[in-house]
C-alpha cells in the first residue's frame, strides 16, 4: 500500500489515458467526427453571435426565397432565414442530445451498481424492469411517454432519459458484477470501505471507458430521437426552431420548397455521422484488447 | 429442450407484467382529468363526469383500476379507442396487416442489401469496395429515417414522377399498386437495418474466414468460391440470422415515422394518430401488442439459434 514498495527502477510508464488519447488521435475519422462534434456545440452556445438574422423574425416580403446570398439556406414559409433557424436549432438538439444521455446515466449507472453489487432481489427487480423497458422498441416507448408528459422539448428529454437508461443500467450491472469478482474490490471491502464508497470510489472509475463509449454512440441516437419526437409535434414547439420541427413544417412545402427540407435534415445527418464517427474512434482508443498493437 | 422452453418462456411473464405495470402507470403521468376529456361538451356536468368515471372505473383505488385493466388485456381487450368508440384491439388487428407486409418488404431489402455487402467488404478487406461498404453503412445508421423518406419523395415522386408520394393500397386488393405505394417506405426502413446486417455479416464473416476449417479448405485446394460460399458463409451466417429476427422487430418501431411520412394507415401512424389524439387507451394498447412482438420474436430467434446450431440442441 506505501509508496515505499513500488520499484523504482522502471522508466516513468505511459498512463493508460495518454496511451488511449494517442490512439484515438491516429484514428484520422475519429479525430474528424470530434471536431466536427465540437464546431456543432460552438455553434449551439454561440447562436446569438453567428446567426445572421433573428430565427424568429418573420417578413411578408421574404416568404419561400430559394438559397441566395443574403440567406445562404433560403427563407421559410413565414420569410424566416432558415440558416438563422438551423444554427439556433443546433442548441435544442445538442442540448437534447447531450442533457437525456446524462440523464440517462444519472438514472441507469446508479441502479445499475446497485443491482450488480447488492444481488438478490434487488438485482432482480432492476433487471426485471430494464427488460421490460428494453422490450419495447426505444421510440414507441419514447413517443408513449412523450405524449402522455404532454408536447414540450423538456418532456422530450425526460422522455428519451427515461428510456434510453436501461442500456446502461445493463452495461453498469455487468460491470459491477465483473468488478464484484476482482481482488482490488475484495480488498477494498476488507478495509471496511463502506458499499457506497465500493461503488462510486472503485468500481465507477474503472467502468469510466465502456460508458463514455456507450454515451457518445447514445448522444447520437438522442438527437435522432429528439429530431423525431420533435417531427411529431412532441418535442420542441413552434415557433422556436428545432431541426425535427423544420422538417415537420417542410413537408407541405416540398414541391414548391424543397430547401426547407434539405438543409436540416443534411445537418442532422453530418451531427450524427460526427457523434458515430467519434463513438467508434473511442471504442477503438478505450478498448484494452487494442493494447498489444 | 421442452424444459428450456419452459423456462425461457417463465422469463418473458415477469418482463411483460412488469411492463404492464409501467404502461398503466403511464397514465398517472397525464395531465388532466381523463373524464373532462372524455365529456367534451358535456364536461361542465358533474352527473356526466361522475358517470364516465363510474364507467371506466376511474372512481376506484389506482391498484384495483390496475387489475381491472390487467384481467382484460389478458383476455385481449385493450378497451376501447376515446376517439372512435373502437375496441383498441379491433385497430390493431386491422393495422398490423398493413405495417406487416411494410416491415417484410423492408427486411427483404434490407437483406438483399445487407449481406452481399458484408460478404464483400470481408473477402476484401482493407480495399476500395470494403471501405465504401463500411462508409455506406454508416451513412445508412446516421440518417434519420423520416428525413431520408422526405428526400425520397422529394426526388421519386415531385422530380421524377414515378412513384406516388403516399397513401396505400392492400396487398390483394391490386399487388401493382401496392407494391409501388410501400417500395418508397420499405427502401426508407430497411435501409437502416441493412446497414445493421452489414456490419454483423462482415464482423461474422471475417471471424469465419479466420478458421482453421478455411484454412484447411483451401489448402486442400478447394476454390476461393467454394470456400467463401460453402465454408465460411455457413458459419458466419449463424449470428446473423439470430440478429435478423430482432432486427424484424425493430422495423415496427422504425414504421412509426416512415408511416406517417408516406400517410400508410398501419401500426405506427395508430399510435401517432392515438397520441395526437389524446387516445391513451389506443398509446397504451398499442406499446403493449409492440411489447408482445417483441418478445415473442426474441423467443423465436432463440429457437431458430438453436434449430441452425446443432450445438447447443443438447445444452
């Protein structure tokens, strides 16, 4: 335990962090989805500053102007810049995207601890409900809750929190049970730590790198979720821009509009594909397999 | 075997009684009185509200409403639609055929798609069309389904004129029309789990390739296609086939927007039309028959693993 008897011939090793920031870094689509992934949350906080118009501002004279040079994206059915519109829609989805997974985790990781590392009929239960939930396919549960919350964009977030924490109750039991069976833990115990401290102290800390993992591909499919909910009416509501609200609104427009369509919809993609991309990188850094290479 | 039926079977009751549970307590969450509105123009009228109450059992404790409710979606009536006075199971039952044949087309495709994909970015790995397959795939995760319908309406139906842009005609009723008012929406749901199958095929076939019966059988000098088609494909299409069947499920969930975008009256437009509504016996009805699928279907992938791998038959 004292620092007395570790050898201190060795040269200073590579922290295993540094070793998985190395290897992500050689990752080239990886590093690309993680910058494209930070230029979209600079967007989102800096809205205010970069978006040419108001997102609200309506204008008579400007109804359903294809893309020109004053409105690189072209204007909606109410005259209102869709570029303006695209860019503040980034805060609902990256806020939706990123809020509801680590709402998800605040619900999942703890109960799925608890169960991994209490067993019994404790475990049981958990697991027993994240089934449940897991059987039902994660967007009609989603949708199901959403409505009966009533349409708001918080709601929305409740709602795909809510069901997106049972994969990580999963992911965070299995873990735990892993951990359940190591020394470290056994001696962590015999020192008297008390279960709590096992739990967040000990065993968190080491299932750090799965869950990161997880989360990032999570935040993917949180802002498809939310892009949704908000396309049914569920999600953000008019008239603040949401990129799932644009298209809803684009569809009546497609012949005569079809810009109203493209562009959110291309963005939701290029944001997904980054948070993907960035996923897989991580997958690829964090997994210990990867070390021999 | 009959026992391990058995007892997987005994594992699937807990799961859906939980979630029954989780479904009804749903309604909790609704904000409103449902008796208001039910009543609609009535609702000033206390005898009418306290009628509706009395009627539906919403005047008793929460956990009696809870076994009323239960003891009838065991008998199979999910009540009635608030809407249209319609059993909800009477809805479902005519919606499914609909999301049905949606959801089968799209596995198909998927399929079709999917898996020559997979075989081919496995046999050549780290090249050209390997790299193309895998970004293809990743594109097809990373576009949501509902917009991708948008753009394909956009180009097949205003630019290009060839196909209707919604709406559906029955199966029997004429399979032309049928067949091209679902091929949008099927191409728009599959798509997604294509690149699901893709991705499994390649990671099932690159194991199978790496064996030593591949080696051994090509060293007996048997001919790269035999042993890509006889050998390792065999084996590698285990996995895939157990995923395919979950995968099949999904489908239902993904038919939720792909049916409303292209107004198919199935299954999923049910449940967006019941939410739109504030028909909450149809949402409730509706996630329950979903959760029904679902599991049987995870029930039968586990009989077909067992029926395509000998194996386990005795375990």
């Amino acid at each position: 335990m004292s620092a007395s008897t570790a050898p201190t011939a060795l040269p200073a090793a590579e922290s295993p962090t540094r070793r998985a920031i190395k290897r992500f870094l050689r990752h080239r689509l990886a590093v690309f989805g993680l910058v494209v992934v930070v230029l979209f949350v600079a967007v989102a906080i800096l809205a205010p500053l970069i978006a040419p118009y108001d997102p609200l501002q309506t204008s008579w004279s400007r109804i359903r102007k294809p893309p020109s040079f004053d409105h690189w994206m072209g204007t909606d059915e109410n005259g209102r810049d869709v570029l303006s519109r695209v860019i503040w829609g980034a805060r609902a989805s990256m806020m939706a995207g990123v809020i509801s997974v680590l709402g998800a985790l605040a619900i999942g990781v703890p109960l799925g601890l608890l169960a991994g590392l209490a067993g019994g009929w404790v475990d049981a239960v958990i697991s027993r409900v994240a089934d449940a939930m897991l059987s039902v396919p994660f967007l009609i549960l989603a949708i199901a809750l959403a409505a009966f919350l009533g349409p708001a964009l918080e709601n929305a977030m409740i709602a795909i929190a809510v069901t997106a924490s049972p994969v990580f109750v999963r992911l965070s039991r299995g873990m735990a049970l892993d951990a359940k069976a190591t020394d470290w833990i056994e001696a962590a115990r015999a020192l008297g730590n008390p279960p709590w401290r096992t739990a967040f102290v000990h065993v968190l800390p080491n299932i750090v790198p799965p869950l990161l993992v997880q989360a990032s591909l999570a935040i993917a499919e949180a802002i498809i979720a939310e892009a949704a909910l908000s396309f049914l009416g569920l999600g953000m509501q008019p008239p603040n821009p949401s990129w799932g609200s644009m298209l809803n609104s684009s569809q009546r427009f497609l012949t005569q509009a079809p810009w109203l369509s493209i562009f959110p919809g291309v963005t939701i993609m290029i944001v997904v594909l980054a948070f993907n991309l960035m996923g897989d990188g991580l997958r690829d850094a964090l997994d210990p397999r990867a070390d021999k290479t | 075997m009959g026992i391990w039926l058995l007892r997987r079977v005994g594992q699937v009751i807990p799961t859906l009684l939980i979630l029954s549970i989780l479904i009804f307590g749903l309604q909790q969450l609704m904000p409103g009185d449902p008796a208001v509105i039910l009543a609609g123009e009535e609702r000033g009228d206390p005898a009418v509200l306290a009628q509706i109450r009395a009627e539906l059992g919403l005047d008793r404790p929460i956990w009696q409403q809870y076994l009323l409710w239960m003891g009838k979606v065991l008998t199979g009536d999910f009540g009635f639609s608030w809407r249209i006075r319609v059993p909800v199971s009477e809805l479902i039952l005519t919606k499914l055929p609909v999301t049905f044949q949606l959801a089968s087309m799209a596995f198909i495709i998927a399929i079709l798609i999917g898996v020559p994909l997979g075989i081919l970015s496995a046999v050549r790995k780290d090249t050209p069309s390997d790299w193309a397959a895998n970004g293809a795939a990743l594109f097809g995760v990373s576009t949501p389904n509902f917009w991708l319908g948008i753009m394909m309406i956009l180009l097949f139906s205003v630019e290009l004129g060839w196909l209707p842009p919604s709406g559906y005609v029955p199966l029997f009723e004429d399979p032309v029309q049928s067949l091209s008012t679902t091929i949008m929406p099927a191409f728009v749901l599959g798509t997604g789990v294509a690149s699901v199958l893709m991705r499994h095929t390649r990671a099932a076939m690159l194991t199978a390739l790496s064996q030593d019966y591949v080696r051994t059988a090509r060293a007996k000098g048997l001919k790269e296609r035999v042993v890509i088609w006889k050998h390792a494909l065999r084996n590698a299409l285990i996995p895939v086939v157990t995923l395919g069947a979950i995968e099949f499920g999904r489908l239902l969930a993904g038919a939720v927007l792909t049916e409303q975008i292209f107004t198919i009256p199935g299954f999923g437009k049910l449940i967006v039309d019941a939410v739109f509504n504030r028909d909450y016996p149809v949402v409730q009805g509706v996630v329950m028959a979903t959760a029904l699928i679902f599991v049987t279907l995870s029930l039968l992938t586990d009989l077909l693993y067992m029926a395509i791998n000998p194996r386990l038959r005795n375990a």
